[in-house]
C-alpha cells in the first residue's frame, strides 16, 4: 500500500531525510519512532506530496506521489501535527468541506459524516465551533477531517500532542479502527509507549536516518536483558569511566553509553543486582551519584542503546 524508497529530503546544505526506506502494508500500523526534528514528519510531507522529495521515490496505492500526484492523494487521509480545522465552521461543516474535496456527495456524504461523528464521539457537539472545543475534542475532529473519506492508507504525524489522557485513549482507538477496517497507517510518534501499543512494525529514526527497524518484538530482541541505568551527580571524565569499566570482566554487557560531568548512562544485564558496586566504584574515582533511574528492557531503552541519548530530546 504504501512504499518509500531511497528518500532523501534537502535544504541547500542540510539533509533532513538521508536514504530513508520502509514499507507498510493494508490492515497494519507502521511506526516512525523518534526524537522531535529527527525527520518523521518531514517524511510525511514528502508523501503526502507537500514536500517534493530531493531524490528517491514514493508510491501509495501503487501510484507515484511526483509523477501521479492527484491519484496518489485521492487515496491518502492526512492528519497533520498542526490542527487542520477551520475554527468558524461547526464540526459538521469540517467534516462535509473535507468529504466533498475527496468526491463525496449527497446521501453517501451525509451518511458517511454522522459515522464518522459517531465513531469520533462528537455527534452531540455537530452544530458547535471546534473554537469552543476542548483540545482533545479538537483532535479527535481532525482525526475525523483525515478519515471521513475512507482512505487505503492514512498518515498521522504526531497526532496525540497535547492531549488528555482520556481523548488520547479514543485516539488510540479510532487508529485501531481504521487498521481494523483495512486502512495502512503510517503513525509518526515520540512516545514510545504509543509505539509498543499501536505499531505492528515499526523503524526508528534519527538525524533524518532509520537506525533500526523491524517488529516490536524484533527489536527488543536487539536488547537481550539489558537494562538502561541513568546516573545523575559528578562524575570525573577519565577516572569514571576507569572506575566503572574495571567491572566489565564480571558484568560481561556492561557499556558506557554517554557520559557527561553531571550524568553518565549504562546499559547492563540485571541492573538493580549490579548498583552496590557500580556506586562503589564511582566513589572510589571521586564521584558521587545523586539520582538514579533504572528503565527495563523496552523500545526508548534501545532508541538509549543505539543513539546514546533520550527519544524526547
């Protein structure tokens, strides 16, 4: 359903997307997983067709998004990061300007909006002002504006930002619905439990690059049993990473992943059983632990493991 290939997004002499690649297919949810700026929605605007790629190339539904654009649209929904609502207009209205832009007309378009009013949990707020609108009823319609045409495939660029957690519960909802119903989702997120929840595969990016892909499951097989130790206090350069690395020959995974003056990141096998030595050695280099974070193996463990650095930065 949908296939990008080589893609490869410039600005004069910045690279936002370098050589990405991934397909998706019908009834699944894709995942882009990563940090704000590391490329995702870059990559949807590119096939949504509101960015021409530098190079590579990109079909949905089989039709080329440069070369077939209109046709390549007419199977896409698009629910942008950015509300896409026109404030004035009753929700109603929203969801009609949307239906007709895509060829819907008379009984099939009214049938298909109060669905679609249903399935958002609106239809008693129709005739009201998304303006008046909470933030979360907000982005349920826009869920709406994406969806009211039944589309193959359906882009959703960060589309929980900002919300409560019960409007994101019916979010996560409404993005089991359209994969159940056959759609492609291709589903851009920096929260790594929305990943775990919705995705059946997913690649995760970084710096306009996939560094890793493959299914949830896949992927925390990358990690074995390590865990992700985040130590916050003073940690001397040289002397630090001597202390801690004098304990590799009996903790066999043990890695430095970062180290800064004020916070050092491991990852190790059975962490809490190794932390008595670990701050003993610290303090046999002259530093001192102040915090501790210690996370289980999971996706943001290995977005830590493979860039070093936390999925939100």
């Amino acid at each position: 359903m949908l296939n990008v290939e080589q893609l490869v997004k410039q600005y004069g002499d910045f690279t936002a997307v370098d050589d990405v690649s991934f397909s998706a297919k019908a009834g699944s949810v894709f995942g882009l997983l990563g940090p704000n700026g590391a490329g995702k929605s870059t990559a949807i605007n590119c096939i949504s067709g509101l960015l021409t790629p530098t190079t590579g190339r990109i079909t949905v539904s089989g039709h080329d998004v440069v070369k077939d654009g209109k046709a390549a649209r007419q199977s896409l929904g698009v629910v942008p990061q950015e509300l896409a609502l026109y404030e004035d207009l009753p929700a109603i209205d929203n969801l009609r300007y949307w239906g007709k832009a895509y060829g819907l007309r008379g009984k099939q378009l009214d049938d298909r909006v109060s669905d679609v009013l249903d399935h958002i949990g609106l239809a008693d707020r129709a005739r009201d002002l998304p303006k008046e609108f909470s933030g979360g009823m907000k982005r349920r319609l826009n869920f709406g504006c994406g969806v009211v045409h039944q589309p193959e495939v359906l882009l959703l660029d960060e589309p929980t930002v900002g919300v409560d957690p019960q409007s994101r519960a019916k979010l996560f909802d409404l993005v089991e619905a359209a994969r159940d119903a056959g759609a492609c989702v291709l589903y851009t997120t920096h929260y790594m439990e929305e990943a775990e929840r919705l995705c059946d595969s997913l690649a995760i990016i970084d710096h306009g690059k996939i560094i890793a892909e493959g299914t949830v499951a896949e992927l925390k097989a990358q990690l074995g049993a390590r865990d992700a130790l985040q130590l916050n206090g003073a940690f001397p350069a040289d002397t630090t990473r001597e202390a801690v690395m004098s304990l590799a020959p009996d903790i066999a995974d043990l890695e430095i992943l970062s180290q800064a003056e004020d916070a050092l990141l491991l990852t190790l096998s059975s962490a809490s059983q190794h932390l008595p030595r670990i701050f003993e050695a610290i303090s046999r280099s002259g530093g001192s632990v102040s915090e501790t974070s210690l996370r289980s193996p999971n996706l943001e463990t290995l977005f830590l493991l493979l860039t070093g650095k936390e999925l939100r930065e």
